[in-house]
C-alpha cells in the first residue's frame, strides 16, 4: 500500500476515535487534532505566530478570515492525505498559493474551515540548458524572477505585484510577455496535481508543458500535452475546480533584461483626450511591434489630490528605445511628465514597487471589457469617475485605480497554440479594452458603502454603454473578477461545458466545489 494511502486509513481510524471526544464539537475540530497529532510542525493553531502569518498573507484585509487551523504541507504526499480527510469528514477548506485575488475567500477561510497554505512549496529548479523552469505553489514571482535573472532569462509572469505564479496561470495569465507569447498558461508544460477521481486514464492529447497536481482522492499526477491532457487544458484557466496544483514546469524566455517604467502623463480634459485615444490605438495597432506591451492606471487618490491622473507601465523587450508601439505612449503625442523607462531586469522592476504599503487595505477587483473605441472606453471612465468622485470622497484612505489593458489581435492569436485554453477568446474578441477597477479604503465600516456606490457605478456604466451602442463583452478574466461576475459564462458555452465535464472526470465527488468554498465554481458559476 502507498505511504499517503497508509497515512489516509491512519486518519480515518483517528477519526472514529476522536469524534468521540466531547472536547471535539465539529469535523473541522477533529481534523485540526488529527493533523496536529500526526503532523505537529505543519499544524498551526489561533494565537501563534505562524498562524497570524499564514492568516495575514493577503494584502487585503478583507481576506483575513480566521481558518480553524492552518495546515502547511511539505510535499504532495502530505496535501494528498490532508485533502483524503477532508474528503471523508466533510471537512470545508481553502487552498492558497500566493493570496493575491482580493475576493475574501478565494484563498482562506473562516474558522468553519481549514487553509492549506502552500509557503513550504519552495522547488526552483531551471533545465541545463535554460529552456525549463520548475516552480513550486508557493513562490511568487519576485522570487521567480530573481531566481531566473541569475541565469539571463525571464518568463511571462505578473507585471507588478507579489502574486503567487501558481494562482496567476490558473487564472489564465496575463503579462507583459503576453503581447508577443499570448496568456501566460500557454508557456506551462506539466502540473503537478492532486485528484478527487480514484482512477483517471490519460485523455487525448494537446501541446503544452505541465503541471502537478493532488486530485479529490489524493491521487498525485503530473498534468501535460501527453498525460491528462484534458486536465491540462482545463488547468490553463479554470480555477481551483479540479484539484490542487503542487508544481508547474513553465517554458523560459530568453530576455535577460527589457526597457520599462512607470511613466505619468498628468492631468486634465487635453491628457485624457489624447491618454484614451493612445490606448484605443494600441489595441488597434500595436499587433504589428509584439515586443512592446503597456497597462494604463488612471488614478484618483482624494487624501492627496483632488485630480484624476493618468499613468502607464511602459514595456518593450526589445533593443529600440522608441520602439513604434509605443511612439503614441511617449512625447510628442503623449509627452510624460513623470519618470522614464530604463534597461532593467524583471526583478529589478518587481523590487521598485513598495508592496507593503498596501497590507492590511481593504480591496477589491472588477473586471469588464469594452471595444477599442474612444468612445466606449471614455463613457466607461466618465461613469465611473462621475459616481465615485462625488459618492465616495468622503471614505477613510480611500483611493482607487482603474486599470487598462489594451488587447491586441495578435496577444490572442497567439494563445490558442500548444493546445489553446478554456478562456474563450478568438478574434472576435478583439482588439478590445481590458478595465479593472480596484478600489481602495482603510475601515471595515465603509465596506458596505463601497460596494453599493460600485455595484450602482457599474450597472451605470452598462446601461450608458448600450445607450450609446455598446455592449460590454461577455468575457471576465478570472483573477480580477468580482465576486457575483460570470466567469465561465463568459468563456462561452462550449468551453464552459468541457470544463464541466473535465470536472465530472476528476472530481466526480465534487469535493472542490462543496468542500472549496471559494472561488468561481464551473457548476452553476456561481460564487459561494
């Protein structure tokens, strides 16, 4: 019998003796005994350092939920057997890798439940010859690109932040890379995984890497174009609805350092004519120079100024310094009144930006898309800034940004190869306007006001959208959703119908959709 299949009988039989015990009022009591019983260094309880640790990772406090325990495994074996006990007590749980999805319990839990934290998946290792990088689910991408710049490589990742890299693919993955590589899952070759399913055989085959991954039954498999392929698929977009991903082996690339910066533009009608125009554009145009990418942040901070103003991340991979697509971006169209863009490695760029000065903020992310037209993209800002100007000043530390991505034909066209991705996108999508609002504000006690003064924003924005002959796109990218918003529907039927029934396959129990509250689920999309 395998070891995790030993420890999981061990389990058990504990668990018939100890749910005897009046001091053990629930299941997640008893599994918090149990686990601290046969892993006491990996069982962490209220009140000790290592839990408030594990607790507070998030950078929003709205996250910070209180699980009962916090369990942190060293290997799959570990969250194999973890995740056989939760399965056969009912156990509810959360899965964590980086923590930076700031819906509340898209990665913790409250103290119904138990969070396997992934801090100690800690594997970096790159190929001999470069081309290979294997991470575990615990390293973000700071560490990720630091570890890559010892060897002049980089790989598509996050462009700002201290995000976990397993979450980010599972999400689909979009970076600065992107425009040239596509989403960044399509640079995956294998998961490691973890199942629900007691026996799966190998599906028909795509092309990609892989992943590892614990299924609902704690079957440990490797997820690849030639091995569960299917899964694979699935994995390069779908959430935490199949199973829990241990390791990724990720495809490099060979780009040693790029030029970019976090450029402003300023304020007033003149900037934001042109800004929005520009962005528009790049959308439309900048297909034809893959190796230039740029995010928009249009920023109202209220504490500091009562301005809207405009800013960018400026990326070229390249060797030109005035690359054409960005020549919209820079002076003489859009001179930048506020800092440059520098040859510099991803690291040096991950470290510039001060990632504790929002810890402990409450947050929260929503997602739409808009055509690449000026018009949809200034009724879209107009709303937003008109609502939230007047009805939200007055909030304790509020600020908030309103992110743009501008979608190129050719970002997606290449990202349908080495197998594709349940997203959804084809060329009908684009070119198209990405915009993420992300809200910012310090007290617990204006939460319910944000949200209401957000939810009536964005039914504004809508209905101001389609009066003027626009119509938002069905498409909600899954790591800045909002809870409520319609994910897989928007991957559109057929995608969304293959991920259901991937699911039957390896999760048949349904453990990761009752037992994982969090998160968009595939059955019903809904969000628990």
């Amino acid at each position: 019998m395998h070891f995790c299949q030993m420890l999981f009988a061990g389990l058990i039989l504990s668990a018939a003796f100890v749910s005897a015990s009046p001091s053990y009022i629930n299941a997640t009591q008893e599994a918090c005994h149990l686990l601290s019983k046969i892993y006491p260094d990996s069982t962490f309880f209220p009140g000790t350092t290592r839990y408030e640790y594990e607790n507070t990772v998030s950078w929003t406090a709205t996250a910070w939920l209180g699980p009962s325990c916090v369990f942190c495994p060293f290997n799959s074996h570990m969250t194999s057997a973890a995740v056989q006990l939760f399965s056969a007590k009912q156990v509810p749980f959360a899965i964590r890798s980086g923590g930076a999805m700031p819906v509340s319990n898209a990665a913790n839990i409250g103290p119904e439940g138990i969070l396997i934290s992934s801090t100690n998946f800690t594997t970096l290792r790159i190929s001999d010859d470069l081309h290979t990088v294997s991470v575990g689910s615990g390293i973000r991408f700071p560490v990720l690109y630091g570890f890559l710049e010892n060897y002049g490589v980089s790989m598509n990742g996050i462009r700002i932040g201290d995000v976990g890299v397993i979450g980010f693919l599972l999400g689909g993955g979009i970076g600065f890379f992107s425009y040239e590589y596509g989403m960044a899952s399509t640079y995956v070759l294998a998961f490691e995984v973890r199942f629900a399913a007691l026996s799966v055989p190998p599906s028909p085959i795509f092309r990609s890497k892989s992943h590892k991954c614990v299924l609902a039954n704690g079957t440990i498999v490797t997820a690849s174009e030639n091995s569960h392929a299917d899964l694979f698929w699935a994995l390069r977009g779908g959430g935490n609805n199949f199973c829990i991903v241990t390791r990724a082996d990720l495809k490099t690339i060979p780009v040693a350092s790029v030029y970019l910066g976090n450029v402003g533009y300023g304020s007033g009608s003149d900037v934001q004519e042109q800004y929005l125009q520009s962005m528009v554009d790049f959308s439309l145009y900048a297909g034809s120079d893959p190796q230039s990418a740029v995010e928009g942040q249009i920023r109202w901070n209220p504490t500091q100024s009562p301005d809207i103003t405009y800013w960018a991340f400026l990326f070229h991979s390249g060797n030109d310094i005035s690359p054409p697509g960005l020549q919209n971006l820079t002076a003489p169209v859009l001179p930048i009144t506020l800092g440059n863009i520098t040859r510099q490695t991803m690291k040096e760029w991950s470290d510039s930006f001060p990632y504790s000065s929002d810890l402990g903020l409450r947050e929260f992310f929503y997602f739409f898309a808009v055509p690449a037209d000026a018009e949809a993209f200034r009724i879209a800002m107009d709303t937003y800034f008109s609502i939230a100007t007047v009805e939200l000043k007055d909030v304790e530390d509020f600020f908030t940004a309103f992110s743009v991505m501008p979608i190129t034909e050719h970002a997606i066209a290449v990202s349908s190869v080495n197998g594709g991705n349940p997203l959804g996108l084809t060329e009908d999508s684009v070119p198209a306007v990405w915009l993420v609002e992300s809200p910012a504000w310090g007290n617990a006690a204006d939460d319910e006001t944000v949200v209401a003064v957000h939810s009536k924003i964005n039914t504004q924005i809508a209905e101001n959208l389609k009066a003027a002959g626009f119509e938002e796109a069905p498409f909600v990218y899954l790591s800045d959703a909002e809870k409520g918003q319609k994910v897989f529907e928007g991957y559109g039927e057929e995608s969304w119908e293959r991920l259901r029934e991937i699911r039957a396959r390896y999760d048949p129990g349904m453990v990761f959709q009752k037992l994982v509250p969090g998160g968009v689920k595939v059955e019903g999309d809904i969000w628990n």
